[in-house]
C-alpha cells in the first residue's frame, strides 16, 4: 500500500524551512516497518499531488485551516483517505472527523497509523516506551532544511516526548509525565545524524537536564563526535544540575533557550511556571559562567498582563540580559488551562480566533486574539513589537 505524508506550509514562519516536519518522518519509518510504500512531502516547498492509497496530514492548531484545505484539495484530487494526525489531531480529534477527515491519530501516530489507513475513525494509542521509534531520516532532504547552532548547520532530535513540568496553563500538554529514550537509542540517532554530515544538533526535547545518569551518557557522546547542540530546559531544572551542565559546556553545548515567558512574578503565578524571576536570572548567570549562551522567551498577553508587569519584564531583561530572545503573543490552545478554563483566568479571546497565527502574515501582518483587563490586544501586539525592535538580537 503506498501512504503519502504531508506537512502543510507554514507561511507564517520567518523561514518555512527552518526545521524538518520530525514526526511524520516518525510515521514513515512506521510504515515502513509494516511493510508500506511511503513518500514524505513537505508543502512549504509547493503542492505536489502522488497517487496513493491513503494520505497523512500533520497539523496544529495553527496549521489547522491550511489542513482543511489540504484535505479538500486531496478530496478534489480524488484521495478516498484521509488522516489528521499531529498536535491540534490529538487535541481535537471529534472536530477534526467532523471537517472530513476520514481519520484521526491520537497519541503516537506510529502506533495508530495501521489501524486508521485501515478502518479510518479515531484510534489513541501511546507508548510506554518509545525506544522502538525511529524518524526516516532519509524520506526528506534534510540538508533542504535552514536550523544553525552558532552558525552550522544542524538537525533536530528528541531524546523523550512529554514535559516533565507540565503545568502550565498555556500549556496543551495532552498526557502528563515524561517519556525517555534511553541513552543507547538516542546514540543510534545521533550516528544517523552524524552520517548525514551534520556536525551539530538540535536536542528538541521540552526539557533536557531531566534524566541525570542518562544525560550524561549523551553528553559526552556528543562531545566524542564533536558535535555542537543546543537544548531547551527549565529553568529550576537547571538550577538542580550545575555539575551536568558544566560538562555539557565542555562537551559542545552552546546554547540553551529557557522559556521564562515573563519578568512578572505575578504572571509567573499566574500560569503556575514553577519558576520565579530570581530563579530565571540565577540559571541565566549560571549558563553564563560556563560560557554558554542563553536565548530567554517571553510570552505577551498572558492572564494579568498590564503596563505594570511589562514594565517589570523590562526591567528583568535589562538586569539580567540574555543573548537573544524570542518574543511572542498568547494564544490560548486547546487542552490548555487557559483555553479550558479562561473564566478563572484575566483573558478574553474569541474561539475561532486561535487559528489566527500571531506570527507574521504575509498580507495582513501580526494578529493578536487576546485580551486583558490591563491591555487590549492591540496594546499587547504593540508591547510585543516594542520588546523585539528594543531587545531581539538575531
């Protein structure tokens, strides 16, 4: 049977080709496994229809409107399957049958995916342990693809799926608890990468520095291949480590993006984060000492965000500097706490809005869906634009 798996374009990236579509390469080893013929598109690089027997469409929620076009274009083309699978899959499976999709992946597509091309429906299924997956990393040019750590270029891994904090009520985590690879898997996948010709690597784990025994392992296997990597962390998690992550720096970790949403304990309490301003700026001098470069990001708009907590973000920013940073609206997410929940919270969003990206629309410009007591959406829209003119680097 031949599968085709599509990423949709993402046109409101800065670059559609920054990071390859990991989990549909996932599926395709899946398939593979099953005895499948399988081809992976990315759309970002144009429409290509293929004949196939059954079609996989990735999204999230963002995504969401260009895969209901996608799946009408496939229907027009005269595709007779269809599946949803993804993040905004998983979090909305009833309304994603309900828009058309003969099928919908919940959970571990590498496990529902034989069941759905067969019977279509909805099929959850997820893995108690995840060392029997593999991305194909041959199913795309992985080299067409544009993510640099400190100038080279690199491809992404993920050592665990699931966060290891997973409060946070922005958050759409859709199972609690974290799942690892063990250090011998994600050696093999370091290999791969390596193989590849790549010398440097994105760990795009929710949080690495959670698995101390088995981190270490990967760390100095890093360092044996001499790749460079870059990783996300918490920044209580990186408190907890300081041993881990001085030999993380002398083994290629150049840098680490903390998400610490906001300068505003306030807010920070707002969202449960687990974290408070101090312990950010801590872990941010601590990365520092060990010559490691931090990229901080800031959410706007998050439940009481008012002239006040900006200027307190400000003011963290400016005295405990990162070395670059990302800056981005609040859109509340299905599954989140926010989204679930927003009477409990000082927000006002429309539903139908969160489809809207906050990112650069190439006709329309930024979009903002949120509200605040303190601030409207276009006074939080401002303050976003106002903190990357002012602080972003790259």
């Amino acid at each position: 049977m031949k599968v085709v798996l599509i990423a949709p374009e993402r046109p409101y990236l800065t670059d559609q080709k920054s990071l390859p579509p990991l989990g549909l390469l996932y599926v395709a080893d899946a398939l593979k496994k099953q005895g499948h013929e399988v081809e992976v598109l990315d759309f970002a690089d144009g429409y290509k229809f293929v004949e196939a027997d059954a079609y996989g469409v990735s999204v999230t929620t963002t995504d969401y409107p260009t895969g209901l076009k996608i799946l009408r274009w496939l229907k027009e083309k005269g595709a007779k399957k269809v599946i949803a699978g993804g993040p905004h899959a998983t979090l909305c499976p009833d309304r994603c049958l309900a828009d058309g999709f003969d099928g919908v992946s919940v959970g571990d597509g590498e496990l529902t995916i034989e069941q759905l091309i067969r019977d279509g429906g909805i099929c959850e299924r997820r893995a108690k342990d995840i060392d029997g997956f593999y991305p194909d990393r041959n199913a795309l040019d992985l080299w067409s693809y544009n993510f640099n750590v400190c100038g080279q270029r690199a491809s992404p891994i993920m050592s665990a799926r699931g966060c290891a904090w997973s409060h946070c009520a922005f958050c759409c985590q859709t199972s609690s608890g974290i799942r690892f690879c063990s250090s011998e898997h994600v050696k093999k996948e370091i290999d791969q990468i390596y193989e590849l010709g790549f010398r440097a690597i994105m760990v795009y784990d929710d949080e690495f520095f959670m698995n101390p025994e088995r981190d270490l392992e990967i760390i100095r296997y890093m360092g044996r291949k001499g790749i460079t990597w870059r990783a996300f962390c918490h920044s209580r998690f990186i408190l907890r480590c300081e041993e881990l992550i001085q030999e993380a720096s002398v083994n290629g970790l150049k840098e680490v993006l903390i998400g610490m949403e906001s300068g505003s304990g306030k807010i920070l309490s707002n969202i449960d984060k687990g974290t408070t301003p101090r312990e950010n700026a801590e872990a941010v001098r601590l990365l520092h000492r060990y010559g490691i470069r931090v990229k901080g990001a800031f959410i706007v708009g998050l439940p009481g965000e008012s002239e006040e907590t900006l200027g307190e973000t400000v003011k963290f920013i400016e005295d405990s500097p990162c070395d670059d940073y990302d800056f981005s609206v609040l859109v509340p997410l299905p599954g989140s706490q926010i989204y679930k929940n927003p009477e409990a919270y000082d927000i006002s969003f429309n539903r139908n809005d969160i489809y809207i990206p906050w990112k650069k629309d190439p006709e329309q410009g930024y979009k903002c869906c949120v509200s605040t007591r303190g601030l409207t959406s276009r006074e939080i829209l401002a303050a976003r634009q106002m903190l990357e003119d002012k602080y972003k680097k790259t």
